[in-house]
C-alpha cells in the first residue's frame, strides 16, 4: 500500500511514479468537500476513473481531480473484480497510458476542449442526430462514403490542423446516422468514449446536430415485464431491476433497446440459476415487443436561436425576433402553435444572408415537423 498527501501542484507528479511502479491497482484520492476519486491502473495504463458522489467519469473525473486544491491519496495492489468499488460503466473507461492522459486532462482548455462545453447530458446511450446537409465526396473509391466537413467549420471546433484529427472527425460525421448511439460510435472508431462525447458537445453547440435517444421499450412492456419478474423472483425483482438499470446508465420510464443485453446479464446474475430459465422467457418478451420512438421535443425558438447563432453569430437573434413579430406581431412573446410554426421558418429562411445559407437552410429544416 501507498499513501501520500498532494496538491494541484504535485498531484500530476504523484500519479507519474505511481504508474511507474507497474504495478495493477487502485488509487483513491481523497479531496475535501469533492468526494472521492477512484483511478483503476494497470501497469502503465489507466483503466478507469469515477468520482463519487458527483458521478464524474473518465476524463472528466480525471480533469476535476487535477483542479482540486489537494488532498490525501493511496494506492492498493493486486486489483481485483470484487475489489472494485461499484461495476465499472462505459464512460468510465479511459484506456490511455498515464503520460497520455495527463498530456490530455492538463492541456489548457482553449487549446483542447472548451470548458463550457456540458458533457452531463451525453451518456454511451445518446444518439446524435444530423441537422446540416454534409454531402458525399465526389471521389470514388472507399472515401466516397465519407462526409465534407469543410460545412463544419473545424475552425470553430477548435480541431487540430493536423490531419489525423481531421480525418478522425470525419470518419466520426460519417457514421452518424440517427441511430448509433455515443457508444456505438466509440466502439467503431475504436476511440474511448469521453472522445467521442467531447466531438458530439462541440458539434452539437454548433448546431451541427442534436441530441436525443434511440429506440426505446414500451413503456407498458416494461411494467408487465417487471410484474412478471416479481411473480418469480418475488419483491427483490424491484431492486434488482434498480441496480441492473443504474448498470447500464437507464431509467425505467425510458429503457434503450440496445442496453437489453447488459440489462439481462445484471437481472440474471442476480437471480438464482434455477430461475434463470424463466427469467430468460420473459426477456424474450420483452425484446419482441415493438421499439417505440421517444417523441420529439417541442418546438423552441430559443433552442433554433441557440444553433442558428453558431452558424450566423450575433445577427441570428435578430433574424428569429423579426420573423416572429412577422408570424405575432407585437412583442412576440407567445408560444408558437402549429400553424404558425412553418409560417415563422418561412419567414426567416426568406431573411437568411448569403452567408453560410446552405448550412442555415438544413438547420431550419429540420426543425419542420
């Protein structure tokens, strides 16, 4: 065992020699009123990382730590599965050696990713949906599939030059389609989802795209199911359901259909294996069920101000103020019904300046539901 005091100064140090031990285990870091940070290691590499109470995970445990004041730390070999404080999630997994992700998590923010950019809504299950038109390449071979980011601004994204981060962010564009969630998308890229998350926010604060969830189980399906398990299994299924879910990062009201899988292996290992057979009778019921569609959310002026803004700057907020005293007259502060909705992009879609048309026109379209 290790033990060690550390401050902002010397925490980056500490975490150097601990790595260079080689040795597989856990440091807990301690920090007065931040809670706990747990950092799974694994010879040189870093497994994980997850502060708790705050629920940070990965790079962004990591980034938090790296910014407290200091605190008392220690490290215990010989990691073991039934060590682990709590079940390791995917946002959790970092994967990188410890001088790598230093070199990450204490890059100044402007020079890596920007500080505002709010990661908490963006779980392995959120699914990104385009909202500008990024045509095919012309070329042909393997590449014709890949999408032109030139419509993306890289510039704006604060992407490095260099061209390995470009065709990275391009292979990312590529692959989004509406229905691969965060996870998915890591997984094909072979990049840690944090990554991956970090690109989504930046798109998504540029208005490129938006994020929602994919397919879900319905809602009565799942109510039957759980009355089900309880007529197994009896009142435990209630708290084996709540830990199996808070496993794989869902909530009951809104059950992703691809967490299906891990969602069965928590209830299962929870069970007694002579009820396993049943149990996998109902999970195949449920996953018979038709996916349902989460709805869409409501329309929002603020939300098309919000992206429209990054595409046009400043001048956006003027535009949608005029085009609705267009459609309201007035102060034009009243919600929006549904035929006035297409009135009010009609009107702005007529104001648009030349400037970065094209782009403004797919966001606008995608707002006509």
């Amino acid at each position: 065992m290790f033990r060690a005091t550390y401050t902002s100064e010397t925490l980056p140090l500490l975490l150097r020699y601990v790595a260079s031990l080689g040795q597989t285990g856990l440091m807990r870091c301690h920090s007065s009123g931040a809670g706990v940070t747990v950092i799974g290691i694994s010879g040189q590499q870093v497994v994980s990382c997850t502060t708790v109470p705050q629920h940070l995970e990965g790079l962004a445990a990591v980034q938090a730590l790296t910014r407290h004041a200091g605190g008392t730390c220690h490290f215990e070999e010989s990691w073991a599965a039934e060590e682990e404080p709590a079940p390791l999630s995917a946002a959790s997994l970092i994967g990188l050696s410890m001088d790598d992700l230093l070199g990450r998590v204490l890059v100044a923010p402007d020079q890596m990713h920007p500080a505002h950019l709010d990661l908490t809504h963006i779980g392995p299950h959120s699914v990104p949906f385009p909202l500008v038109a990024a045509p095919a390449r012309t070329t042909g071979g393997a590449e014709a599939d890949l999408f032109d980011l030139d419509l993306l601004d890289l510039d704006a994204l604060e992407i490095e030059s260099d061209r390995a981060a470009t065709e990275s962010h391009r292979l990312l564009w590529a692959l989004i389609d509406g229905q691969r969630s965060a996870q998915a998308l890591a997984s094909a890229l072979g990049q840690p989802l944090d990554e991956v998350r970090w690109t989504l926010a930046q798109l998504e604060q540029q208005g490129s795209l938006r994020l929602g969830t994919g397919p879900v189980l319905p809602a009565a399906g799942v109510t039957e199911f759980v009355w089900s398990l309880t007529a197994v299994v009896g009142p435990v299924a209630q708290l084996l359901m709540r830990d199996a879910l808070k496993a794989v990062g869902a909530t009951k009201e809104a059950i992703p259909v691809e967490v299906l899988p891990g969602l069965k292996a928590d209830v299962l290992r929870g069970c007694p294996v002579s009820r396993h057979p049943q149990i996998e009778v109902l999970f195949a019921a449920l996953a018979s069920l038709p996916p349902v569609q989460p709805a869409a959310p409501p329309f929002s002026p603020q939300d098309l101000t919000h992206q429209l803004t990054h595409l046009l700057g400043p001048i956006a907020r003027e535009l949608v103020n005029e085009s609705l005293q267009q459609v309201q007259g007035g102060a034009a502060t009243r919600p929006l019904d549904k035929a006035q909705i297409l009135s009010f992009l009609n009107a702005l879609q007529a104001l648009l300046p030349p400037a970065r048309r094209v782009e403004a026109v797919s966001l606008l379209q995608s707002f006509r539901r």
